[in-house]
C-alpha cells in the first residue's frame, strides 16, 4: 500500500507543482481552489456508490473548466470572478446530498485508499499531461506576456487556452485524491511560490516547482507515517513551512 500511496502522490504533487509554475504568473492559482470545489459533487456521489473520487470529480471538473473557458469568452469578465461563481455553485451542489459522515474525506482527502493499478493509471496520466503542458509551456509563457503579442506571432490563443485549462482540470481531478476538494489550490499554488523564491531563471522555476511538490509530498508521508495525521493536511502545512522558510532566505 504505501508504494501505491507514494507513486500516485510524487506524481500528482510534482505534476500539480510545475503546473503551478505556469498558473502563477497568469495570477489563476487560486482557480485550482474553485474547481476543486466544483468537484466536491462529484466526489459525493463517488464516496456514496463506493467508487474512485477522481473519477467522480472529472466530469464535473471538466464540465466547469469549460463553462469558465466559455463564459470568459462570452461575457469577457475576469476569470477570478467567473471561478467564484464555480465555487459557490459547486459547494452548495455538494452540500445538498454529502452525506457528513463522508464530508471529512471530500474536503481533506484520503490518497491511503489507493490501490496499486489505481496508483499506475494515475501516474500514466500524471505522465501524459506533464508532457502536454511542457509542449505548450513557451507558447503559454508567451500568452501571459501579451496575448496580443501571441495572436501577432499567429499563436491560436483560444486553443491553448483550452488546452491549458483542461490540463489544469485533469490535475485538480486528481489531486482531489490527495488532498480533497477543499486545499487544491494550495497543491498547485505553494510550490510555484516557493520555487519564484528560490530560481534565477525560468528554467529553474518550472524544475523547481515540480520536484517541490514532491519534496512536500514525501515529507509529508513521513509525517503521515510517524503521526498516523491525515495526510492532505500534512501536505499543506510542509509546503507552507517550506515557503516561509524560502522567503527568509530570500530577505
């Protein structure tokens, strides 16, 4: 059980970690926080009917990225106000059939459930979508420069846009096995912000984000392991430790 425990979780926290590199400077970190919640139905009726949260949360993850994509596009309002809306709708659909005697495991997740073929599928995904971001990775770095820029250089930005968001999806569908539906901004988030602290270059940063989630995740197994303390929580306050200490160093 624990190499299906530390295989899924280095994979979705280190994943999660270089996605935030890219997150950061677009300033949508906190939109992993929304969608995470927008899972919480979906990890309901996962936790009710006995089957994998991940798979539960996809849909409806990848159905609010989406809508987001598309009501930006529509409406042109900025996607933190769109990602609030998310937010609320997902908490209060969650809240209508969560039983509360699973709220626990919904909110903080419980990654100690993870079976070995379960933890496999997962890194194979883990795997696919680090690939897809590092391809697009300069094209989206561009973007968050001047999207007008981008468009002038014959860059489809709505595409990569898309594509972007779907992986950030993808990720929070996962991390939900992690660390629930209610500290998936901070998986994604506090990596990035620690890895802007420590790295000269952007090559370092998108390196340093990843492999800091999985430094935060390993340390806070061993936590896990010696306090028998839920461990998506651990995960959270490692990462943060961390980033305050990279912050003094910074001064």
């Amino acid at each position: 059980m624990l190499l299906s425990i530390l295989i899924a979780g280095m994979f979705i926290s280190g994943v999660a970690g270089y996605l935030g590199s890219l997150m950061l400077p677009k300033r949508m970190a906190l939109v992993a926080g929304p969608l995470g919640h927008l899972a919480l139905p979906g990890i309901a009726l996962a936790l009710i009917y006995n089957f994998d949260v991940s798979l539960g949360a996809f849909p409806f993850v990848i159905l609010g990225m989406l809508g987001i994509w598309l009501l930006e596009l529509k409406t042109k309002l900025p996607i933190e106000a769109l990602t609030a809306i998310v937010f609320a709708f997902g908490v209060a659909l969650a809240f209508l059939f969560l039983p509360m005697e699973k709220a626990e495991e919904a909110l903080i997740g419980d990654i100690t459930k993870i079976d070995f073929p379960n933890a496999l599928l997962t890194s194979f995904v883990c795997i696919a979508v680090f690939f897809i971001v590092r391809r697009i990775y300069p094209k989206m770095v561009l973007i968050s420069i001047s999207e007008d820029l981008a468009k002038s250089e014959g860059m489809d930005v709505k595409k990569y846009n898309l594509v972007y968001l779907l992986s950030v999806a993808i990720m929070v569908a996962l991390g939900v096995k992690v660390v629930g539906g209610l500290l998936t901004a901070a998986l994604v988030a506090i990596p990035a912000a620690t890895s802007r602290n420590l790295s000269k270059n952007l090559a370092q940063y998108s390196f340093l984000s990843g492999f800091l989630g999985m430094v935060n995740f390993m340390l806070a197994l061993l936590l896990f392991e010696i306090t028998k303390l839920p461990i998506g929580p651990l995960i959270i306050i490692v990462a943060s430790s961390i980033f305050i200490i990279s912050s003094t160093l910074r001064i």
